[in-house]
C-alpha cells in the first residue's frame, strides 16, 4: 500500500482527511489555493472550525507527516476535495465541476503506474470519468492506475468521528480500482466499506442528500401552513413523531450548506423530466427562504408605523446550520443581505465567526439592547438557552428555526 497521500483542497473535508491519514502513519501532502490557509497549516494551526481538527493538525504537523502547499508534489495516492458549486442562472442551476477538473489537470503530469486517484468531492453522475479523461489526454495510460469515487458522508461538528465510524461507499471505474481503493479506505475507517461502480457511487451521494432535501420541504410547507392557521409547527411535528413510522424533520429558515442546497440539483439538471419531485423540493425550500424575508418585513412595517422611526432589525445567526462557522450556501445569510440591499437596518449576530465582508458582527447582547426586531435564524446553542430564550420571548422575536420552542 502506498504511504504518500496528495490532498487537494484543504476545507471542511480535506484538512480533516488530511490530519486523520497523517495519524495514521501517511505522510500527507496538502494542497490549497489560500496561501493564509496553507501558512496557517503548516504552523499547526487550523483555518475553520471543528471539534477536535486542532489536535490533530498540530501533532501530525508537529510529527512532520503533515504539510500544506499551494500547489501538488508527487505522491502515490491523489485525494480530489476541491467545491462542486453550479452555474446560476434564469433555469434549472447547471452542476459546476471546474475545480474537480482544474485539481485534475493539476496532478496529471505526477500520475505514475499503480497510483490512486480518487474524487472526494461531491459531484454529477459522470465526473469521475471526466477525470479519468484528462488524466488520459494528458499521456497518462488509465488502465494502470486505479480511479475510483468515495464520497463524504459526515456531519460537521463531528467530522473526525464520522470519519472513521461511518460507512463508506467506493465506486471505481474498474473492479481493480474498486478493490484498491476500498482497501485504502480500510487502513483508517472502521466502518464498513462498501464496493460499487462510479457512477452508482456518485449518484448515491446525490441521493443521500436528496433524500434529506425532500424531507425538509415536508417540514418547512407544514410550516407556512401552520403559520397560516395559527398552529405551533414545532408541537405539531413533536406529536406526530409519536406515531411508531413518523418522523418528519425540523423546518427551518431554508436549507442551506454545500450539499443539501446543492447537491439534489445535480439530479435535475442531468434528467430534468425524471426528476420532478426533487425539484420541487428545492424551490419549497428556497421559497421558505423568501417567505421568512416577507415576515421579517411585515415586523418592521409594523414597528415603523407604532414608534414612527425606522427599526433596527437583529439577524441571530448566519451559518447553515447550528452551531458551527460554515456560512455556505446559508439561507440566513442570505435573509440578512437581503435586507441589508433593500435598504433595512440590520445587526448581524454570529458568535461562530469572528469577522464578516458584509456586516459587522454584533454580540447577541448588544443585539438585544439595540435592535427593534428579531429574527431567530439558526438554532445556535446561545440562542437556544433559558435566560436568552426569556429575554427574546419578551421581544415577540420571530423563531424560524425552533430555537424558543
């Protein structure tokens, strides 16, 4: 087994692979296009937020089994963790794999007999064979390495756990690439590994996410019809999943994160008259995103027309989900630039993060002291205690994520 690992792209998937294989007697290689991020890595500190990543960053780089670059050295094994974002536009979202395709072309002049190339990073039904293209054109003979998808499956907030707990799935493009590849994966996670082809890998990534994605939109159209009939949307789910076979999820301001926003249109951009289903619930839950908007306006009018000034309204949270940094694809941070470009006066609140491009981070105290209205966007753990819960319930905030229930 080859003991040299090239990771590209050191975000909230590749930097914790990156730590794991290094404690695992890899001698790992990463690889970013951040220059502060790469600097900060190699003085064994870390970049984003995850429980546990620090320790493990700082001894593999400590053990010197761990060091970043900005641009790829030669190694046995390729790791792919770049972004898939898509291409906006007036239609159906167009899949985005420029950077998968960027990595590839990157490493293709090291690629030797016998390498591994694998795509981690969440992609259309199709693209490890794109990989395996460029590779071709570049010269490199792909009938003699191994390329294979293994997508990611875990939870942020408990990466490096799931890393090596959860299941994963390994499609390559050859049986041979299949067996190599899992057997990799074996050296360093414990759960099972489980074989297939690329492209039923690929697409139960895509599913997975999917699957998740449809059953939000349950929830958050449940939502805009309990607000509608004055019903609590948070009880009504609690008793309903006292039925033996029920279990809806919680709704929320929208859905955002790089895979379940992302993820499903995948799926209907490649078969669009198939997928119906998974397109609605994509634009259920962009429209919850609107909908809350439209709330939040309908509080301010109403504050401007009894005090005759204009409100100041306080955004609590701006991550995808809570309590974590990771703004990506964050409908809370689209709710509070939203209304920030529409010429409202907005305080953010963010304890996650420290710095933001767009607005300047308030403490929920200083929130609390100044705003006129509230808008409980992510779940966070602060929002969510007792004596905040009190003070926020006084203030009739609008809850769209359950942090008062």
């Amino acid at each position: 087994m080859q003991k040299t690992v090239c990771i590209l792209g050191l975000g909230y998937i590749g930097l914790p692979t990156a730590a794991l294989l290094a404690g695992n007697g890899y001698q790992v290689v990463g690889v970013d296009v951040n220059e502060q991020a790469v600097e900060t890595i190699n003085q064994g500190r870390i970049h984003i937020v995850e429980p546990d990543l620090d320790a493990y960053v700082r001894s593999a780089v400590a053990a010197g089994r761990l060091k970043a670059y900005t641009t790829p050295q030669p190694s046995g094994i390729y790791m792919i963790c770049v972004p898939t974002p898509f291409h906006e536009g007036d239609g159906i979202p167009q899949p985005n794999v420029d950077y998968v395709l960027a990595a590839t072309r990157s490493i293709a002049g090291f690629i030797k007999t016998g390498d591994m190339v694998i795509l981690e990073s969440t992609s259309p039904v199709g693209t490890t064979l794109q990989v395996s293209d460029v590779i071709r054109q570049a010269g490199v003979d792909v009938s003699r390495i191994h390329i294979a998808y293994c997508p990611e499956r875990v939870l942020p907030g408990k990466i490096m756990t799931e890393l090596v707990e959860n299941d994963r799935v390994v499609g390559g493009l050859t049986p041979e690439a299949t067996k190599a590849v899992s057997n990799f994966y074996r050296t360093f996670v414990r759960g099972d590994v489980l074989e297939t082809d690329a492209k039923t890998a690929e697409m139960c990534k895509l599913t997975e996410n999917s699957f998740r994605d449809v059953n939000i939109a349950f929830a958050n159209e449940l939502s805009l019809i309990c607000a509608k009939e004055g019903i609590n949307i948070w009880n009504l789910i609690q008793l309903a999943n006292r039925h033996p076979r029920v279990n809806i999820l919680q709704p929320g301001a929208g859905v955002g994160g790089h895979c379940i926003a992302v993820d499903p249109w995948f799926i209907v951009a490649r078969d669009p008259e198939n997928s119906r289903l998974i397109r609605t619930a994509r634009e259920v839950n962009n429209f919850k995103t609107v909908w809350a908007i439209d709330r939040i306006k309908i509080a301010v009018a109403d504050v401007s027309a009894r005090t005759g000034r204009k409100p100041k309204v306080a955004c609590l949270g701006l991550a995808f989900k809570p309590d974590i940094d990771d703004l990506r694809e964050s409908p809370a941070v689209h709710i509070a630039e939203s209304l920030l470009a529409q010429g409202y006066d907005v305080i953010a609140v963010e304890p996650n993060i420290e710095t933001h491009p767009v607005f300047q981070l308030q403490t929920l105290e200083d929130a609390i002291a100044t705003a006129d209205v509230f808008a409980l966007l992510v779940k966070h753990r602060q929002f969510s205690e007792n004596i905040v819960k009190k003070s926020l319930a006084k203030l009739n905030a609008l809850d769209f994520c359950g942090a008062m229930n």
